[in-house]
C-alpha cells in the first residue's frame, strides 16, 4: 500500500463523481461510480495561502471538468459527497487518507474514490492522484505529471488535464478521451476559478463572482467559471 500524503480541505464546489467503465481495475458488470474528493497541499511555496487552499478545489473540479465530455462518464449529484464530507468532520485541518475516502465513496455508492495531493515549490508543480478501492480501502494506484517537461505551474492545466486522463487510462484502458479542441486554459484563469470556488464554499458570493469573472476575462471559453457565475449569481 502507498503512503498517504497531503492536507485535502473538504469543500462543496471540489467535490464531484464520476463513473469509468471496466479496465485494469477489477472488471465490473456495468459502469463504476467513482467520487473525485479534494485534493490536499502537502507544502507549497511562492504563492499566498488562499491560491493553493483554492487548488484544493479548483485541481479535481478541472479533473472533472476534462472527463465531462466522455460518453463512458457522467457526473454524480456532488451535494450528496459535500454532506458525507460533513458527516465525516472532514476541514482545512484533516487529512483524507485511503480509509477515509473509502468511507465517503460508499456513502455516495462510489466503488473507487479519487484523492490526491500536489506542491508547488516556487513554480515547480507535483501532482499526485490515488484511485482508492472503496470496498478494501486499498490505493490501487498513483498517477502523476512525471514528464520531465511538464512540470511548470505555468502548464498548470495541462498538468491537470494529463493527470485527469492517467486516471481514465488506468480505468479503462484504450479509452479515447475526448478534449475540447484547442482548449488551453491559461494559469491565470485556472487560480481564478479555483479561487471563485473557495469564495463560494465560504459563502461569499460577491467574492466568487469576483474571481469567476476575472477567469473569464483571461479566458473568456471557459463555461466552468461561466457556470460557477451564473450559480452565485443566482441567473
């Protein structure tokens, strides 16, 4: 089993499910619901606090976000995760472990969970996923951005993206994995968003709506903030 690492926030707007149909994992039936959980800092640097509590968020919603379009993938009702996330007492100060996240996939009827965690060293960006067996509690396995090239937080996207499509891979291998063409979302954008998700987890819609319209501004085909727009701004 890997060690667990990392201080995920459990938050409403990171907190998502998915569903892959049968691959390296153990093969299932029919579709397997899996529950994309916040990813924690395990030690961050060169940026301010609330940035990297907002990727908390912002990594697994853009993780979400790339698979969307998939036709083997839908997403869950993500109120149903937040409310198992508070049943479990989880905040800023806990840390998901494999057991935890096992716990709350089986309350939202997941059979994998996704968790992670992620560094940034003054512009130098880890980023780790674990696929969690709901039923034994096991990691069955880490995916992460290990191309040499590709570990700029300015490619702060296309990291997400790669790591989001490592997880389908080791799901459903041989999958296509459909990307919106030419979408290339700048980092600017990215921390935007996420910080508009952390603003709306602490109640403060005229900050979330702050942050989803300056993501737009720097990239304005971005219907994830587009979306987190219109829900704050109740419209």
């Amino acid at each position: 089993m890997i060690a667990e690492r990392g201080r995920p926030v459990a938050l409403a707007g990171a907190v998502l499910a998915l569903t892959f149909g049968s691959g390296s994992l153990p093969a299932q039936a029919r579709p397997v619901t899996i529950a994309i959980l916040p990813f924690g800092d395990r030690g961050s640097f060169g940026q301010e606090k609330d940035v990297f509590q907002a990727l908390r968020l912002g990594i697994p919603a853009t993780i979400a976000g790339e698979l969307r379009g998939h036709s083997e993938l839908r997403l869950a009702d993500p109120v149903r995760i937040q409310q198992a996330l508070q049943r479990q007492k989880l905040d800023g100060a806990e840390r998901i472990d494999a057991a935890m996240a096992a716990r709350v996939g089986k309350e939202v009827g997941a059979r994998y969970a996704i968790t992670g965690s992620f560094a940034d060293f003054y512009g130098r960006f880890r980023l780790d996923a674990r696929i969690i067996d709901v039923e034994s509690r096991q990691i069955l396995k880490v995916v992460s951005n290990n191309d040499p090239t590709l570990q700029d937080r300015a490619d702060l996207y296309r990291i997400v993206r790669g790591v989001g499509h490592k997880v389908l891979a080791e799901a459903n291998p041989g999958s296509q994995v459909q990307e919106a063409e030419g979408r290339i979302i700048p980092t600017e954008a990215l921390t935007k968003f996420s910080l508009g998700l952390l603003a709306e987890s602490r109640n403060d819609s005229s900050g979330a709506a702050r942050h989803y319209a300056q993501a737009l501004s720097a990239f304005p085909d971005y219907p994830e903030a587009r979306e987190g727009l219109r829900r704050v701004r109740g419209s």
